[in-house]
C-alpha cells in the first residue's frame, strides 16, 4: 500500500475504506470484507453510529493493529474540551483500540478549539497518532490553523475530479496539512461514472472511471476513502496501484472541475440545523 506522510512523519494509507451510511448491523461484516481485499485504513465517526462494528472487525481480523490506520471524527454535540475529551475515551471503547490513528473535528462548528484542547492532549498521551480536522473551508481553516499549537496533519474533505478543491490547497500547505478525500467518485454520481473523459482515459489502462477517478486523487497526494457494501466495487476501487496517469492524463481531467469547493454548503444555518438534527445524541 502507497503511503503518505503527515506533517508529525506518521505514514498514512493513501487509499482507505469509508463507512458513511454503512448501517450498524453492517459494518463489521462490510469492515471485515475490506479488510481481506486489502485496506488497512478504515474511516469512520462518532456521528456514523458504527464504531462499534468497526472496531469488531478490526478485533477479529487477526492484522496486527500497528498494521491498520483507524480514523474518526469528534461530532458537533460533543464539542467543547470536556465533553470531546469523554466523546474520544468512548470511541476507544468502541472501537476496541487503545490509540486511533486519526482523530478529527468532524464539521467546523461549535467549540472547535475546546474540541482541540481535548484533542491535543489525547495526541500527547498517546491516545491519538494524529489530529486534524474535516469539512473546515479555506477561510475557517486558516483561522483555525493560525491559531492552534499542534497544526492539523489533515483537512477532511469533499473532493472528487467533479470538487477539485484547488483553491484551498495553498492554505493548507503552510501548514503542511494533507487532503484526504470523502465522496472521492462523487458518491456514485453519473456525472462522474459515465464520464466520457474518464472513460476515454480508462479504455487505456483498462480501467473505469470511478478507478480513474481514484488514481487522480492518490497521484495528487490526495487520501481517499471509497465506500461501498459490495465486494466487487471495493476490489475494484483497491485495484488502483498497478498503472498510472500521464501528466496529459491529469490535464484533460483538470477542465471536469465543475464546484472546487464541493456541493454542500456549509455556509447555509439550515444546512448546518439539518445534519445537527440527523445525529442529535452522538
């Protein structure tokens, strides 16, 4: 598996396993495939209601845990130094692991730098590899990683060959902050699937778009975490690491940039009382 180093020389999958809508009662079943295809980051969060079956899989995969790359996410409700500090002892329980790899704020609102606090000090204890953020947009990263001692080593975003993300990407290298990518093939858009650029690449390497799609984003320094239930789609979406795009490749995907900064907006108060209101009780 290609690696990545973050900004405190942790290496860090360039490819994982993405568990967002994956239902409880599935996700160690859905866990446990991934990690026979090959993944050994697993991305989840304290909003997804699925640690639990995460870190059920990753017990009884007999893989030693050195060898996996655990990430969650520290959600709304539970921001604040005290009430993050008891979310992050809870999802150790959870996901049966003295330490997670990568412990994120999972949406820039709330007491994000209380959350911090409580982060920060997991991560001194050994409790947390790595800290960053997720969903945090170029204006509010910045203020947020001016302000902080231990800088983010990752920015969790959307980002697909349809979300590009460029603009932010100057901010965040001041800090050396890395991407990694949600929704990395559009999460399942026919925009991206059917699109006869990706299409015409991938008729070369024999390849799909969606794989296309995922090697642009690895070739990038891009982490991205597919999610998928099938069997087939996550070999699929593993089996990226035997060809490569040409420097013409990357150029005729560059004009698909349709929303660089995504499309959700999180500017909007009632996108923000939405998702509150979808996981009131993490």
């Amino acid at each position: 598996m290609q690696t990545i180093r973050l900004n405190n020389g942790i290496e860090m999958p360039l490819l994982g396993y993405g568990v967002f809508q994956v239902p409880p009662q599935e996700a160690e079943k859905c866990v446990s495939a991934a990690l026979r295809v090959g993944y050994r980051l697993i991305d989840t969060a304290q909003a997804y209601g699925n640690e639990e079956g995460v870190g059920e899989a990753v017990a009884k995969s007999g893989i030693p845990r050195d060898e996996l790359f655990v990430v969650t996410k520290v959600w709304i409700t539970n921001a604040g130094e005290e009430r993050a500090a008891k979310s992050i002892e809870a999802s150790l329980r959870k996901l049966k692991t003295d330490y997670i790899d990568l412990l994120l704020i999972h949406q820039a609102y709330g007491d994000v730098f209380g959350s911090w606090r409580a982060m920060e000090k997991a991560y001194r204890d050994g409790k947390a590899r790595a800290i960053g953020v997720s969903n945090f947009q170029a204006c509010r990263f910045y203020d947020f990683a001016s302000s902080v001692g231990i800088k983010p080593a990752v920015n969790q975003l959307q980002c697909c060959v349809l979300a590009q993300q460029n603009g932010i990407l100057p901010e965040m290298a001041r800090y050396d902050t890395k991407m990694m990518a949600w929704g990395p093939v559009g999460q399942g858009s026919q925009d991206l699937l059917d699109n006869p650029v990706l299409a015409r690449i991938g008729a070369q390497y024999g390849k799909s778009p969606a794989q296309v799609a995922l090697r642009w984003l690895i070739q990038r320094g891009i982490v991205a975490i597919p999610k998928s239930t099938h069997l087939e789609r996550m070999k699929e979406n593993f089996d990226i690491f035997d060809f490569a795009l040409s420097g013409e490749d990357m150029q005729a995907i560059a004009p698909l940039n349709q929303c660089d900064t995504g499309f959700r907006n999180f500017a909007d108060p009632d996108y923000l009382r939405r998702i509150i209101a979808m996981f009131p009780d993490v």
